[in-house]
C-alpha cells in the first residue's frame, strides 16, 4: 500500500491540474454566502461526446480534493475505474459550522442542515445541471464531515451510491440514528450502495471504540445491495495515510463492477454457471456499468476470453450464437461477435453462413491490427472448403 500511494502521489501531482479543474465561487442562497468550489473535469470529458461521467462530492475539499482525483487518475488509468468528475466543497474555515451536530440529541446543527440543503438543493443540481454526469454519486468526508455523511442516508429517495467515511468523529447514538433511517427500504433500489469506513488506530481509545462499535453495527446491516467494508488500518505507518489508503481502498470496492473480471471473481461467481448464465453475467455486468457509470465500454476482450472455455465446453458450444449477438448488443463494432457466429455456423456445417461471419468480422478491423491477418485465416480456411 505505500507503494501505492506513491503512485496516487505521483498521478496527483502530473495529472489535477494538468487537465481542467474550475475554482467556482458558488453564491448560495441557502447559506447567504459566497462559497469556494473545485470542479475537475477528466481528461476524456472534453475528448468524448458520448459518455457521462459519474460525479463525487468531495468535504473538506481543501485537504481531501487534490487527493481523491489522483486516487481517481490513477485507477482510471488502471481501467479499474471510470473517470469521475469531482467537486471538491471547500471548509477550511466552516467544518464545525457546516457539519456540526448537537451533543445531546446528535441531530444536526441548524447552521449544518443549512449546509446539508446547500449539497442536496444547489451543488448537485447545479453540476448535473452543468456537467455530463451519471447516475452513480459518490461523497466523501473525514472526521467531521465524515460523521456528517451518514444523514444522507436518511433520505426516501437515496441520493448517493457510495459513502466513503474516514477516521470518522461520530456522535454518540450514531448506531440509533442509523437505525431509524430505514436502510432496508434501499432493498426496494434497483441499484447498488457502498458504505466504506476507514479507522484510525492512532486515534484516542473512546473515539476508536467508538468507530469499531458502529462498524459491527454497520456490517449486521443485512441487505443485499448495500455493501459495507470497515478498514481498520491496524498496521497503517502513520495517521496522516489513513486518508489516502482509505480512499484507494474504497475504489477497489466501490468501482469492482467497473473492473474487469478477476482470477476470484471468476472462481466465486462464474465458474459453475451454465452457458446462457454465463452469458447473461457478463450482459448485466456491461449494462450496469454502461449505467450507473456512463462509459461506453463496449467490452473487454479478457472479459469474453474468461467465459470463452464455459461457452465452448458445456452444452456442445450450443450456445456460440447467443454469445456472438449478445457481444454484437454491447459492441456493435467489435470483430469478436462475428468470431463467435462464424464457430456457430461452423460447427453446424453452414460454410457460407460462417464465411460471412468471419468476412463481416475481418470488414471491422484495422488492417494495421496485428492479430487481422490470424482473424483473416478463418475466411480462408473456409474459402479452400469451398474450393
């Protein structure tokens, strides 16, 4: 991990402002304030006039914005994750003001419920209503604001898809709170939510307590698509790397359907299944991903070659066509669908029928395309049947 946050340094140092980040004075009618805001814009967002981009509010943006995005570069970068755009609030001077909570009742403050409607009626709006964003949303906070996070899932009609919680001071009927919110209605969601906490052991031991106690009860939280993950960073070297350790680690979760097929996520979810089930896996995966995040994917060729022996072996490749039109579905201009019908077509002993597979396949690819010469000796194979 620390070799990993090298890496996050270096990606955030080269990349937030080498691409298009914009310092917005916000006017907000909600707090009667001008307020200072960082927008950064990926680097395809200008590049791509097809894809949205799924967006990320970032607290504390004076200590935690330039961190996320280079977070966000680097798993991009790693095709891990899609670009995001985010938002980074500044509270440099307004944390206690903004996200503050009474001690006795743990309610929030009335200056922080201000500053709750400011995120959920103006900032958001106002970016979806400016940028090219996506369904899936993403906040983020520490300490504080970390704590401050949790109300969000208060709402009826969830908001955001992915809560990230670092080293959080958290109010002392946290666990109640949460409990009133109903979290079980988020079953109801055609969707997916994370909630990732990050400890800290180098905090005090009432605070630690504290975080651990809601941690176990976040994770009897039995509901299907609401994934909790706790980190305690026992062996983190320092406090300080908490917060970029934390927020990697949130990606690797929050962002795993993004990603393409693992050696474990084979093995645990796609292994055993029949060959119309394997194909429907990796359709849901492409569509999900397509949705909630905006990428234009297309699709993976690992991905296809990890369910490639399950299609060819089971069922006597029976189901070849279906594998060829649903990689047709998802990447129309991909060669590999017209692969997959030509071996269809082939294995049944319908020459002219897989040559025009194979032809139409060979008719999509770059003749620069190292591998278009192989692809080309299916159609003459098939050509000297003929002959």
């Amino acid at each position: 991990m620390r070799i990993l946050a090298l890496l996050i340094f270096l990606f955030s140092s080269c990349f937030v402002f080498s691409q298009e980040t914009i310092f917005k004075k916000y006017n907000s009618e909600i707090l009667n304030e001008v307020r200072d805001v960082s927008i950064y814009l990926p680097k395809s967002y200008n590049k791509d006039s097809i894809s949205n981009f799924p967006l990320a509010i970032v607290l504390d943006g004076h200590k935690l914005f330039d961190v996320y995005v280079g977070v966000s570069n680097y798993y991009s970068y790693q095709d891990n994750a899609p670009e995001q755009i985010v938002v980074g609030i500044d509270m440099k001077n307004t944390r206690i003001k903004d996200a503050g909570y009474d001690l006795i009742t743990s309610e929030l403050t009335p200056d922080s419920k201000n500053f709750y409607r400011f995120l959920r009626d103006e900032i958001i709006p106002f970016v979806e209503a400016s940028y090219k964003t996506s369904p899936f949303l993403t906040i983020v906070g520490e300490s504080l604001t970390a704590n401050f996070i949790t109300h969000f899932l208060r709402e009826k009609y969830p908001i955001f898809n992915a809560y990230i919680s670092l080293n959080p001071s958290l109010s002392e009927d946290i666990n109640t709170q949460i409990e009133s919110y109903k979290l079980s209605n988020l079953s109801d969601e055609d969707n997916t939510f994370y909630f990732y906490m990050a400890g800290n052991p180098y905090a005090n031991e009432k605070k630690l307590a504290k975080i651990k106690k809601f941690a176990t009860y976040m994770k009897s939280v039995d509901i299907d698509n609401f994934n909790v993950v706790y980190d305690d960073f026992s062996n983190s070297p320092s406090s300080s790397s908490v917060i970029g350790e934390g927020i990697s680690r949130a990606f690797a979760k929050v962002f795993e359907i993004y990603s393409g097929i693992t050696k474990d996520e084979f093995e645990e979810k796609i292994k055993n299944l029949s060959p119309p089930d394997a194909i429907s896996y990796l359709e849901i995966k492409y569509l999900d991903i397509e949705f909630l995040f905006g990428s234009n994917l297309g699709i993976r060729p690992a991905d296809v070659f990890a369910i490639e022996d399950i299609i060819l072996d089971k069922e006597n490749g029976d189901y070849l066509d279906d594998f060829g039109t649903m990689i047709l579905k998802l990447f129309p201009s991909s060669e590999m669908g017209h692969y997959y019908l030509g071996k269809y077509y082939e294995s049944g002993k319908d020459f002219k029928g897989a040559l025009e597979q194979y032809r139409l396949g060979y008719g999509k690819m770059d003749p620069k395309d190292p591998n278009a010469d192989l692809f080309y000796q299916n159609v003459e194979r098939l050509l000297n049947k003929e002959n």
